[in-house]
C-alpha cells in the first residue's frame, strides 16, 4: 500500500514539473495546424504530422501505469487504424528515451515511437492526464483531442476505413 502511494505521488510530481516547466504559451485547439516540437533523436513532430495522412497520436509515459496498460490496446488497433488509413504514433511525454523504449518494445513493438524529454509538448497539447488519444489531419490539423478508444470506429468512418 505505501508503494502504491509513493507511486501515485510520483506521477503527481512528474505531471507537475513537467506541466510547469518552459514551453510554448498557447494550447492548439481543435482547427488549429499543428505546431513542431523537437523529439529524442533529432527527430521533430512535423516527421509524423502534416504529410498527408490521418495520424492518431497516443500520449503516454514510462512512468504512467494507465497509459502503459493502454499502449498495448494501440498495439492491437495498428492493423485496423493503417486500413483505415490512419497512422499510428506512441508519443511518450516528459519521459527518457531509454524507459519509452524499452516499455513500447514490449507493449507496442509494430507501432512508431517519439519521445519528448521535455514539457512543451504536455503544454502545446494541453494535456491534462495520460493517457491522451488525438487525431491529426493530413495537412497537420488538430481534428480531435481527447479522444476515447470507443471512438475506433467513428474516426476510421471519418478517415475512409471501414
């Protein structure tokens, strides 16, 4: 019991300093064009936004146990999200690259990684808790934030699926 409180302080103090920490003043909205941020690797967000096709964006962390339990649900709903022409991206917020990795290997091995080490990301977002789904056009649109796994369905009718 006194690891599970720990834990659970943990994960308020992480989503705390990261929440406050530096980072873009604004809040994309629903309509708004995406904005870049850097990823580990010198990799950048605009590497999955903006060319051209759906992208659901999963937002979790190494350190969240919901999101980890979840990650494995992504997992599972690749085959039918790249059907339904919709690209997949596990991004990890306020996390190491190593943990994000080591975890999505084993929970989400098939679905593309980005890590953001820092909290411009969390605050851009607006992410509030984790996990967080949202769904990007293909010109790099916010289409949907704060999207549930029930949901499945509709955005692969909105996107052309099934």
């Amino acid at each position: 019991m006194r690891r599970r409180i720990l834990h659970i302080l943990f994960v308020l103090l992480a989503c705390t300093a990261c929440r406050s920490a530096g980072g873009p003043s604004g809040t994309l909205q629903e309509g708004d064009m995406f904005v870049d941020f850097p990823l580990s690797g010198g990799k950048a967000f605009s590497e999955y936004a903006g060319r051209g096709t759906y992208v659901l964006v999963y937002g979790w962390a190494s350190w969240s146990a919901p999101s980890v339990t979840q990650l494995s649900r992504l997992e599972a709903e690749s085959a039918e999200l790249a059907a339904g022409k919709v690209n997949a991206l596990a991004l990890a917020l306020c996390d190491t690259p190593a943990d994000a990795a080591s975890i999505a290997a084993r929970r989400a091995p098939s679905v593309p990684l980005a890590v953001s080490e820092d909290a411009a990301p969390v605050r851009l977002l607006g992410v509030d808790t984790l996990p967080v789904l949202m769904l990007f056009g293909p010109d790099g649109t916010l289409l949907k934030r704060d999207l549930r796994w029930r949901d499945l369905p509709k955005i692969l009718r909105y996107t052309g699926g099934n």
